[in-house]
C-alpha cells in the first residue's frame, strides 16, 4: 500500500541532502552570501516542486538520479523568487516558513543577491547534471524549458503582472494567465523535464502537461483559499493579506464554496490526465489531492 | 589595415539587433516588464563582453553565428547586475551610460524583476543557439561555465566581496581576487565560450585563459584610474565615488602611476598570450590595448 506521507518525507530527504551538496558552505571572504543562499534554501518548505520532478521521472520508468540536479535547480529558483518576493521594495514581508526572511537577517543587499546567486547557480547545477550521464540533448532541452519558465515569459513575468494588477480588478481568465505565468509555469517545467530527463515519449510529456496544468492551478486556488481560512502559525507565513491588499483571488472572483468546488474539479481533471500511466504515477496522482486536501 | 574602430562599431551594430530579437517588446500585462529590461539592455554600453566572445569564436576561426546566442547572454547578464548594482539597497545610483538608472524610471520592485529576467532569459537565449546548429555538448558545457562565471563562485561572489570590504583595507592579492570574481569571471567565460562555440582546441582555450586572465585585469585597474582621472560627463556615471566612500582600489593600495605601469604590462601579458593566433586575432589584440589606452 503506498503511503504518501512516508513518500514525501523520504523525497524531500533526498533533495535536502542534495541540495546540501549543491549550495555548500563558503569559507573564504564570501562565506555570508553562502550563509544566506542556505538559510533560505536549506530552512523548509515543502519541496513540492523538487519532488513533482522526481515522482515525473519515476512515473515515466526513468532512474531518480536522471531529475535530481533539475530538482535542486527548481527549489533553487523558487527559493531565490521567495527571497526577492519578501524584500521590501516587493512584499516587505518578515516571516517564511515560520523564521525571519532573508533580508531581515542578512540585510537588503545579500539578499538581493543571495537571490540572485541562487537563480543563476541552478543553471550550474542543471548543466553538470549530464555529466552524471544523462543525455546532453536532453539537459540542454530542460535548461531551455526551465530559464523559458522561470523568466520573462514565465514567472517573473506573472509577478510583475500581479503587482501592476492589485490596484485594478481581473477577470477570471486574467487570473488565470496571471497564475499560469506565476505559480504554473515553474510546476510544468518541474514536472515536464523530470519527465523528459526520465525519458518520457511524446505522448507521455502531453498527458504530463494537463496533469502540471491542473496541478498549478490547483495549488493556487488552494492557496488563495488557506490565506483566508487558515492561521498564522499554521501556515508559518502572514495569512489574511491577500484581502487587506486588495489582491486579485479565486475567493474573491468566484467564491469561497465555488473555490472549494473548482479546486476539486481541477484535481479530477490531474487524476484523469494520469490514467494511462499505472501504478508509477501513484505519486504523481496522491500529490493532486494532496494538494487540494491542504485546503479543506 | 585592420580598423578596431570600425570593427567595434560593426560587432556593436551586429549584438544591437541580436539582443534587439532576444528580448522583445511585449504587448500583453507584463508589457512594462519588457519596456524595463530593453531600457537598460538596448540603452547603451560598449558591449565590451558580446564582441570579445565573438572575436574568441573568430580567434580561432569559428563562424561568427556560433557565438551570437552567447553574446546576447552575456550582455543580459552584464545589465542585470548593473540594474541591481544600482539599487537603493545596493550602490544606490542614479545615472548609468548618462541616462537616469533603471529604478529610476520603473521603480525598485520592476528594476529588481527586471535584472531577475534578464539572467534568467539568458540561459533560454544561450540554450537556444544549439538549435541553430552548433555542436549541443559545446552549448552545454558553455551553459555550465557561464553560470558558474556569473553565480556564487563569479560575478555575484565577487559583488558580496566587494560589498563586505568597503569598510576594511585589503591587500593587493585580495583586491586581485576580488577582481578575478566580480569582472573577469564574467570576461573569461565570455573568451572562453565565444571560443569553444567557435571549435577551440585545448591548448587554444589554454591561451586564451591566460589572455582572459590578463585583459579582465586590465579592464578593473583602468576603471579604477577612470574614477579618478575622468569626469562624469566622460564616463557617462558618476566619477570619484570609489574614494569618497573609501574603496579598494589600485591606485589606492599601488599608488596611481604603479597603476597605470600594471596596466600596460597587463597589456603585454595579453599580447604573448595570443602569439600562436597569427592575424585571426587581430581583433582581441587590439582591444586589449584599447582596454589599457581608455585609461591613458
């Protein structure tokens, strides 16, 4: 009987020991930047992105060692947005995971650029990863999918319409591509070129990207949903800004029970978007409602 | 009678309208996130990084499209570390190549993304080039050296440095090593992966690492000199700001006519590394010695 609780902990194990590796710690003159690159980076989180890549490549029949330095580069780029995202030229925010953000620690300025080491250092990490034997052609394929989604065209992208937009009243499709952009594009990229690393065939890479569609969007319907009804110290970052903000929301746009009701929706289309994988995307399938249960 | 003038002006033209393809402007919400990245992109500089790694790539008798889509990305990223160099929470500058500063003109929050997307955008421009037909495990090795130039054991490296010994005298091997990270990693890798794009043999890279080596000196001791011997109105950003706020310099841990020495024998260093190239590399030579010459 698989038990998803047990599967998450052992993954994000293994990304934590990897990602150990891959950002260790500094001795010379620059020792702090290595300090605030691992305070954030080894601090927390779910490692949900991480551990999509590697439950992707397993759901394909690929070895886990093929997505694992994808896997440190994608927490390495959500981490590095986090830590831009709590600056206080952006959301000025004093909590992640529960501790002081980066900034409030090591300052505005090794944050900014702990950042900014963490997002390019994740294209090294990518990069040698086909030193470890697999396919050149592949890596490089996932190193264009990856920087495609985590830059202009992609996250940074959606984060730039998310602040232009919090004056200003969306409509659900613009939500939608805000999120798609924002949250989505990292989670397909995840979840696609673990797959491809793994050796998906075409026919696999599309089935993955509905499920990575659905999924994202999951994520973030659930999100808006928990900064309303979830706590503080139960979340271990600020809840209820959203609101004060006048930000854009599923809640808002649609409803709170309606939000709950498309959350579901969304996590039947992951589950049917897996029905021809079997039981190596067990993982893949328990995350989906995983995902939407954090929310109810 | 080879024209480094004219040369210059061609190579510059030829990057202009490659970077003018590789970011272009955007129409949709995140329009103005483009707008920030081409200010800065397209507003101007020497575009000292692109031309040298097309001149690696002809040094060694490369087509010159092989190291376009490196040329681009290391200008990308050459910007977005001046854009957050700039920051208030950094340099705090207001004037760059004589046009107000990117925060200046979008904001703290849009100046920050736009450095974010540009280094990211980067590896997608670099990546993509092997589409075009250059060897995929060149593009590859040059995507893990170019991250590595500009991350935590480079440029970013080389910026916290600096940031943390504003306030204490280095010696002149620290002040070297300081260098070797903040400009010439970035230098280097461009030489470097112009070159390998371009085909470069071993024992041709090996000469132009020495040459790297040499010409990324040369770059910081004259910039060093420029605070202090140019105006603001030559240089086109403000002058004299590395003693007022107590730098490390050359002048300043070497004394000003030592410095100007360093630099000519910088020069010659520069010279015998490209001995073997015959007149293929008539281009790096000459910018070597019209690196030296700005500050003479």
């Amino acid at each position: 009987m698989f038990d998803l609780n047990r599967y998450l902990k052992e993954r994000a194990e293994l990304v934590q020991n990897a990602l150990e590796r891959a950002v260790a710690a500094g001795e010379g003159a620059d020792a702090r930047l290595f300090d605030a690159m691992r305070y954030s980076l080894l601090g927390g989180g779910k490692r949900l992105r991480p551990i999509l890549a590697l439950a992707a490549c397993e759901a394909v029949g690929g070895a886990l060692e093929a997505a694992l330095g994808l896997a440190c580069a994608v927490e390495m780029i959500h981490t590095y947005s986090l830590i831009h995202d709590d600056l206080p030229c952006m959301d000025n925010d004093d909590l992640r995971h529960g501790r002081p953000t980066n900034h409030k620690v090591y300052g505005d300025a090794i944050a900014t650029l702990a950042g900014d080491a963490l997002v390019t250092d994740a294209f090294k990490i990518l990069a040698r990863s086909a030193l470890d034997g697999v396919a050149v052609q592949r890596v490089l394929a996932t190193v264009a999918e990856l920087s495609e989604a985590a830059g202009s065209g992609g996250m940074v992208g959606g984060q730039v319409i998310d602040i232009l937009s919090e004056r200003k009243r969306l409509g659900l499709d613009e939500l939608k591509l805000l999120h798609s952009k924002k949250t989505g594009a990292m989670f397909r990229a995840s979840i696609l070129g673990g797959a491809r690393l793994g050796g998906a065939s075409d026919a696999e890479l599309e089935a993955l990207d509905a499920y990575a569609h659905a999924l994202g969007l999951a994520f973030q319907v659930v999100d808006d949903i928990l900064d309303i009804e979830a706590t503080t110290e139960q979340m271990g970052k600020r809840t209820g800004k959203d609101e004060a903000a006048g930000k854009n929301t599923f809640p808002a746009l649609m409803g709170l029970e309606e939000s709950h009701g498309f959350a579901r929706e969304l996590e039947r289309r992951a589950h049917d978007a897996l029905a021809g994988f079997g039981a190596r995307a067990q993982a893949l399938r328990q995350i989906a409602t995983f995902v939407v249960e954090r929310g109810r």
